[in-house]
C-alpha cells in the first residue's frame, strides 16, 4: 500500500455536517456538498473535497458521531449561504496512504496504517482523520485517508 508523509497547510473549508451513526448518512452528506458546489461552480477538476469523521466511533455514541463533508475554499471563494457551514481546518503533518474507496480498501490500510506508525515512531496526533478525494483520485474510485501524526 502506498504510504507518505505530507504537511497539510491550513486552509478554509464550506461543509454539511451529519449527526449520527457513521454511514449511508455520511454519502448523503457529500452528496448534499458536491450539489451546493457544482451550483456555486466550485466543483471543478482542481477540487479537494474531504470526508470529516469528528468523532471516535468506539468511544461516543453511534447517535452523537459528528461528519463533516468539506469542500477546500481558495481566497477569491467567498460564498454566502446559510445553507452551508465555513471553517477551517488546521495544519499539520500527516501520513497518506491511498486506497481503493471500499469497506475492504478502507479496512487494509487500517490494517497497515497502525503497524507503519509504530514502525516509524508516529503516534496520532489530536485532529480528526481525514479522506481526501480529488478528481484524479475519484475518476479510478479511490482516496487517500490522512492519519494526523507526531513523532514520539
């Protein structure tokens, strides 16, 4: 599986949150966002969109798990509509790791993902995993989930 690390700049995003159990929620989320972008003309090919999960399953309750599905903003970007959320996500340093968007693709690289931390001394930091999907990756069905990290 292909794996690197990268410095995500900080940057401003406009997003739909779901409440709820992790799911079918999540890609009605996303759905709702890819809408509101292509009538705003922002989903284009130079488009960064991520999927958000706030929220560890393991330790909230499946009805409180927060997602957000976000779209990168560039400065001449300024869209006013309550219809959409606008905030930032913070910098920082990441592993990437590009997988197949399936259950089983998403299942592998977790599988790989906390034996590469380990292996290279990382532990994860304190900000939300990321998917990011851009167009390149969405036209072959994959995405790239960004494990935010520090070095032990």
């Amino acid at each position: 599986m292909e794996m690197s690390m990268e410095h995500l700049a900080a940057c401003r995003i406009a997003y739909v949150r779901q409440v709820g159990p992790y799911g079918s929620a999540n890609v009605q989320a996303m759905n709702q966002l890819k809408q509101w972008a292509n009538e705003k003309r922002l989903l284009t090919e130079t488009a960064i969109l991520f999927g958000i999960p706030q929220d560890d399953p393991t330790t909230t309750p499946p009805y409180n798990c927060r997602y957000d599905a976000a779209i990168v903003l560039h400065e001449l970007e300024l869209p006013e509509d309550d219809s959409i959320e606008i905030g930032e996500l913070q910098s920082g340093n990441y592993v990437i790791c590009k997988v197949r968007h399936t259950p089983e693709g998403i299942q592998q690289a977790w599988n790989e993902i906390i034996p590469y931390l380990q292996n290279n001394r990382y532990i994860m930091d304190h900000q939300p995993v990321l998917e990011r999907y851009r167009w390149d990756l969405l036209e072959r069905h994959e995405c790239e989930i960004c494990v935010p990290v520090k070095k032990v």
